[in-house]
C-alpha cells in the first residue's frame, strides 16, 4: 500500500510539472523546450516575441486570454500575422513592433520581464538576453508532440494552463475524427507537397524536409510523400523540374507563403512544360489551404491543413463541407470569434480553394 501511495505521489508531480510552473521557495519555475528551468518571482507581465517565425509564435500565444495585455511586442517578420491579430485585439496597433533580425540591444528598451523564442535563436539571441539578465523561454513547434508540450508551456507563461489542456484537447479530436474518416481509404495516392515562388516568369522550386510537419501530415493521410526518401533532414530543398517530373506525382499541391498559390497554379497551366506534364500524366494540381497564412506550417492552423489535406487527397471521405465545418469550429472555440464573423471574413478566403 505504502508504495502505491509513493507511486502515486510521483506520478502526480510529473504531470503537474508537465502541464503548469513549478513553485520553489519564492520563484516560480517554468520549463521550456531546451529543458531549462526558468524563474520568475511572478509570472511576466510584459512579454516580446523575437525572432524567426514569430507570427506563428504570436498566433500559438493569442490562443490565450490573457495574451492581449501581457504581450507588448513582436518582431516583424516576412509572413505577418497583423492582419489577423489586428481583428481578434482591437489594441495590437499599439504594440511595439521590433525591426527583423533583432539583438538583445533592440529588445531590451521595451523592458521584457520574458522574451519568447524558438530554441534555434538560443545562439543568436538568447545568450544575448541571458547576458543582460532578460529571461528567454524556448519553443520549437516542429511536431504535433512538440505543439502540444509548447501549448503548454505559452499556458504556463500566460497563467491558464487549464485552457492549454482545452486547446490539446480540441486538437485531439479533431484529428481522430479526420483520422477515423480517412482510416477506410483503399489507395494511397503518389503526392508532392511543392512550395512554389514566382519571379518575372521562372518559378523556384522546393520542397519540405523529410521529418517535418508538412511531410508527416501527407504520410498520416495515406498519402506517398514521393519527394521524402530524396529530401534532406535540415529545411526546405530546393529541386527543378527534371527531379519533379521523375518523382511521377499523381498530386502536386503547391504551398506559397504570400497566398499566391492559385495564382502560381494559373501561370504553370500556361507554361509549355509544366501543360505537358500535367496532361500526360493526369496530374491533379492543387493549393494548399491558406486564410491569413499557409495551413501547412507549426502554426494553430495546422489542424486546418491536415483535414484541407485529408480533403485534398481524399475528397471522397472528407468532403469540403468537413472542412468549413471545422475551420467555424477552430476560430470559434480557439479564438472566441462569434459564427458570423467567421462567416463574414473568413469562410470567403477559403471557399475558392476547395474547388
């Protein structure tokens, strides 16, 4: 009996430590992605988000409530997500905007009690801040695993850690559903996820790392990730249109992070090759989802691409109405948009993509 308790008593501590801060004596402690333990005496008020892809952090951090009045600044990155955050919190015009490619000299006069990062910027950025006394807490996003230890750990930072479990658990069952409706598939078709950008008439071509979320979706849908045994382990590879030609995808779904890929389909129907291509080979030619930002990055939306994906490739089991469905469903319980807003401003954007 006596060791049961003992066992029990350990396992409460190891999920207590996974899903909010620990308190030591008069510091509150909070473990990031690296495994550091970060103290605080209280949790921070004034929170920046620095760094590279932080409109996806910023979008993971606006899950919460709280976030509106705790976060005071975010570094401006190429893909933006102020269009979005502008409608969700009527004062993010008054955020503090730091320039791309910011040091800890840049960060500091906002007077950060935390900065958020992605673990790759340690080096670059948060031995910096660690130098001058300005805590840094780390976030990789990379995985479905890793989304749900971050959410919890934005929870932690945000004080709502019982809304980071809601978020996970919101996630769940969205993709078992997806999951259970993709699960009866007969044929895995051949797909190449392509991110495709477009400058005066030639197009540069590449496609995602073997591991990363992108690929891993298209496997989890009964799709044949064609380029994943060729592709590298760092980041997007770039490939010509020799090497996409002898992948022989059934599938081509183009992702453009500008949300221009309806476009870009458009341009490659009137070129020459890519007209030959497609009609000898019966390629199907698609765009990946994209509202305020592509679906298929570690951003919240990414439970968006993978039933726009399930859909993509299997429109026979989900069905587009599957798709609107949970996209209200997302916004709405994420993010406490009412349904006509939704409606309004977002079904809109989507509805010309699913054909």
């Amino acid at each position: 009996m006596k060791n049961r308790i003992i066992s029990f008593l350990l396992l409460a501590g190891i999920l207590i430590s996974c899903t909010g801060p620990r308190v030591g004596g008069t510091e509150i402690y909070i473990t990031d992605a690296l495994g550091n333990e970060v103290g605080f005496s209280d949790l921070p008020d004034r929170i920046v988000i620095s760094g590279k892809q932080t409109p996806m952090l910023a979008n993971f951090a606006y899950l919460f409530d709280r976030a509106p009045e705790k976060i005071i600044a975010i570094e401006n990155r190429s893909q933006s997500s102020n269009a979005f955050l502008s409608l969700i919190d009527p004062g993010f015009v008054n955020k503090l905007t730091i320039e791309k490619g910011a040091g800890a000299e840049q960060i500091s006069p906002s007077q950060p009690e935390a900065v958020i990062l992605k673990t790759t910027m340690k080096e670059l950025i948060g031995d910096q801040l660690d130098t001058i006394g300005i805590p840094s807490v780390y976030v990789s996003l990379e995985t479905i695993d890793e989304i749900y230890r971050d959410i919890r750990i934005f929870g932690s930072l945000m004080d709502e850690p019982q809304k980071a479990e809601n978020i996970i658990g919101f996630y769940n069952r969205s993709k078992e559903s997806i999951d259970i409706m993709v699960s009866t598939v007969e044929r895995s078709p051949r797909v190449l996820l392509l991110q495709i950008d477009q400058s005066e008439g030639s197009f540069a071509y590449k496609v995602p790392a073997g591991s990363w979320l992108q690929t891993v979706m298209v496997d989890e849908l009964h799709g044949d990730p064609v380029w994943k045994k060729d592709a590298g382990g760092g980041g997007w590879m770039e490939v010509n249109l020799e090497q996409i030609i002898s992948w022989q995808p059934e599938v081509v779904i183009v992702i453009n992070y500008q949300g221009k890929s309806q476009e870009i389909i458009q341009s490659l129907a009137k070129d020459s090759v890519w007209q030959e291509f497609l009609q000898n080979n019966s390629v199907d030619i698609k765009p990946f989802g994209y509202d305020f930002q592509s679906w298929d990055q570690p951003d919240p939306r990414w439970i968006l691409g993978y039933v726009n994906l399930a859909h993509l490739l299997h429109p026979e089991a989900v069905d587009s109405d599957v798709v609107i469905d949970l996209v209200r469903e997302f916004y709405m319980e994420l993010y406490g948009l009412e349904p006509e807003f939704v409606d309004a401003e977002i079904i809109p954007l989507i509805l010309p993509q699913l054909g």
